[in-house]
C-alpha cells in the first residue's frame, strides 16, 4: 500500500514538474537600434514590440505561456547586430524580431538563417527578401512594392514629368534609389537630378542647390529621419516651390517635429500611419499613447504589427516550431477581423514580403493627414 501511494506520489510529483516545465516562458530577442543614428526608428519600433507583448501576454500568451521579450541594442552598426544575431542563436530562442535598417539585417541574418530561425524585420530594402532567405519575414513593404505607388501617384496626381532625386548613400538608401528609378523609367518620368548624401549628413544647402538647378517638376526624398529634417529646412530655406515627395519616413512624426513648418506640403506615401481611417488602428494609436506618452509612427507599428502576426502564426500552427512557423508564414494570410493586433487584412507571399492596403498623405499644419487609400496590390 505504501508502495502505491509512492508511486501516485511521485507520478503526481512529476506532473507536477511537466506543468511548471510547460509554463516557462518563450523567448523572443529583439535586435533593435536602441542607439546610433537608428536610435529614432528602433525604440519607435521596440516600443510598438514591447506594448504587443504586453497584449498578448495579458490575454494569456500560448497555451498559458507568456512571451519573454528582450530587446538588445544593436548600437546601429551592422558588426553588433550580427553578433547580437550569433548571441540569439546561442540561447536558443525560437523566433528574433528586428534590426530596422536594412544594412544591419543583410549581415544578421545570415546567422538566423544557419540556424533556422524566423526573422520578422523592419527593413524596406528590397535585396533582403531577392536573397531567397526562407526564414526571413517582412513587417513592412519592400521598396519593389512601394515604389510603383509612389510613381503612380507622381504621374497620376502630381503630374511631372521630370523628378530630381535625394537619396541617403546606405543599403535603404541605394535599394530605394534604384527601385524608384526603375519605376521612373517606365513610367517615362526623367531623372533630372540624382543627389548622393551621406547618413547623419548636418548640411544640405549643396544637395538642395543641385536640386533647385535641375529646375525638374518635383522632388523626390529618401534619406533617414534626421536627414530629412535637415533637408527640408535646407529647402524651405532656398526657397524650394516645387512638390515635395517622399515614403514612410519623410512623413514621420520625429521628420515633422524636427522640420517644424518646412514639413508642410509634404506628401508620402506610407505603409502604416496612426492617421489610417480605421477604428482599430485608432484604438491602438490611444493605447500607444497612453503608454509612452507619444503618438506611434510607422516603425512602431511595424514592431507592433510584427510581433502579433508571429503570434498569429504560433497560433495556427499550434506549436512554437520555428520551422513550421517559417513555413506557415510564408503564403500566409491574416485577417484583422481574426487578429485585431495585425491591424490590416495582410497577405505574405513565398519570399516573405507582405501585401496590404497603403495611404497617401499629406502634412499639413504639422499633421499627416489622409488624403488617399490605396488598395493592396493582389486586388
């Protein structure tokens, strides 16, 4: 009898040590420009990781584990995110999220790759996704997607014929470069002016002169938020009048705190915007802001929208399998209806660049405003 009562005992025991095992919690590393010129655009996207954890783990994570979020600062230097990378590897975690620039990620992700784990990012730069990675997942448009809308909308709306064009001499630079160039090209809009500037670049009066001078129809801006801000007072200053066009980051919220009232009359076109009219997209712009204080940008909704989609995908495939979840989230489909945290109806493809509805927007009086929806590609 003592016997039985034994080993019911020590059955329940390791019952016991199995549910304790089965509620630890899951890692997840985030590699995020904390610091660096980066700084802006990766604690904007750390924070949007940080309140979605939050969210999930609230609502009682998978299964009854919680999510463990870590985020490690990759200092905006390529050499530190690929060795963060090498460091996630090492501890086994099942799924890393970041860097934000597109020059960190080309290096980091080699290391996810070797180890076959999913690597949601918050990149645009196109080469990323060409590489073939299978493990590597888009929180955001690549260039090859954006910038047929922002060409359109040039010839459509803006009517020029001739674009000079500003960009940032980096990986998201020169990736943005050459894929809105290849837009221009077929689109028969001529390249008047292309002006090379560097990143943390403080004086634009020679950039902006060059521009002025190739008297082209409009402008077209892509450099990093900081750049930009210098860019657009450099302008404003010079007394630039023709349309000033951009992506994401021209219009973001620290371009148009920085650039003050030379933001004004700038049109972008952007993949993500707290402005979108869209309830659960104002929802979440509120909880944002009650938690940090400050209105999220796109970056901060690409973390958000990153880590709630990975959560969509552990939840369909009913396992943290960092295999299987590469391979479901390639081709997937997720509906905001479903998953209110992804915010919009998205569509992966097999390289795993996404496909969403975007927004056209407009600053005016120190806000971006809508002023056109544009439907997702597939449609």
């Amino acid at each position: 009898m003592t016997n039985v009562f034994g080993r019911i005992t020590l059955s329940l025991a390791l019952v016991g040590v199995q549910a304790i095992a089965g509620a630890q919690p899951i890692p997840i590393a985030g590699l995020v420009e904390l610091s660096g010129s980066g700084a802006t655009a990766g604690t904007n996207f750390d924070n949007g990781v940080k309140l979605a954890i939050k969210e999930i783990n609230a609502a009682g994570g998978f299964s009854g584990r919680k999510f463990d979020y870590t985020a490690w600062d990759t200092q905006t230097q390529p050499g530190v995110a690929k060795s963060l990378a090498a460091k996630a590897v090492d501890q086994g975690v099942p799924l890393v999220i970041g860097p934000v620039f597109s020059g960190s990620i080309l290096v980091s992700m080699n290391e996810t790759r070797r180890a076959e784990i999913p690597n949601i990012i918050g990149g645009e730069a196109a080469q990323i996704t060409q590489q073939g990675n299978p493990y590597v997942l888009r929180s955001s448009f690549t260039q090859a997607a954006a910038m047929p809308k922002v060409v359109s909308y040039i010839a459509n709306s803006v009517k020029a014929r001739s674009v000079a064009v500003i960009y940032v001499n980096n990986d998201f630079g020169k990736g943005g470069r050459d894929a809105i160039t290849k837009e221009f090209q077929a689109a028969g809009i001529k390249v008047a002016a292309d002006i090379s500037t560097e990143p943390g670049q403080l004086d634009f009066s020679s950039a902006v002169l060059k521009a002025k001078q190739a008297q082209a129809d409009a402008l077209f801006i892509y450099t990093n938020e900081e750049e930009s801000a210098r860019a657009l007072k450099e302008l404003r200053k010079q007394g630039y009048d023709k349309p000033i066009i951009g992506e994401s980051t021209l219009a973001n919220d620290k371009v148009i705190e920085l650039a003050g009232d030379a933001a004004n009359g700038v049109i972008a076109h952007v993949g993500l915007t707290p402005d979108a009219p869209n309830p659960t997209v104002q929802a979440f712009s509120k909880r944002y802001q009650m938690e940090y204080k400050l209105k999220p940008d796109h970056n901060a909704m690409k973390g958000y929208t990153g880590m709630h989609a990975a959560k969509a995908i552990f939840d369909k495939i009913g396992k943290i399998d960092p295999k299987a979840f590469a391979a479901a989230m390639h081709t997937a489909s997720l509906s905001a209806k479903d998953y209110p945290g992804v915010l919009f109806d998205v569509r992966y493809d097999a390289k795993g660049d996404l496909d969403r509805e975007s927004f056209i927007v407009k600053i005016v009086n120190g806000r971006a405003q809508v002023i056109e929806t544009l439907k997702p590609v597939a449609r």
